[in-house]
C-alpha cells in the first residue's frame, strides 16, 4: 500500500463484536476531520494474500 497513513491518535479501538458469522474489531478513526466506524475481521492480518509491503 504506497500511500498508507498512519493512526496512531486517530483511531479508537471500541471492542470485538459478532459480524455476521465472524468476529470483527470495530473501531472509530478521524480523516480530515470526518469520523468514521470501521471493522476488521479477527484473523484477518494473518492472511498472507492481504500482507503489505
């Protein structure tokens, strides 16, 4: 990902929760001064057809 950004004071981890039949982090992150509300799923950083670099 060239253009990766960075949120270390912007993003808010808010808990684990049930989406769909998986479980996802949900979190909340500030972008320009929008916020928003993301989820990852559980697992998902280890998957090796998603790593960046």
């Amino acid at each position: 990902m060239p253009n990766r950004l960075e949120f270390t004071d912007r993003a808010h981890y808010i808990g684990s929760l049930p989406k769909g039949d998986h479980m996802c982090d949900f979190y909340e992150i500030e972008v320009d001064g929008q916020v928003s509300y993301i989820y990852i799923k559980v697992g998902a950083e280890a998957r090796p057809d998603l790593k960046q670099g």
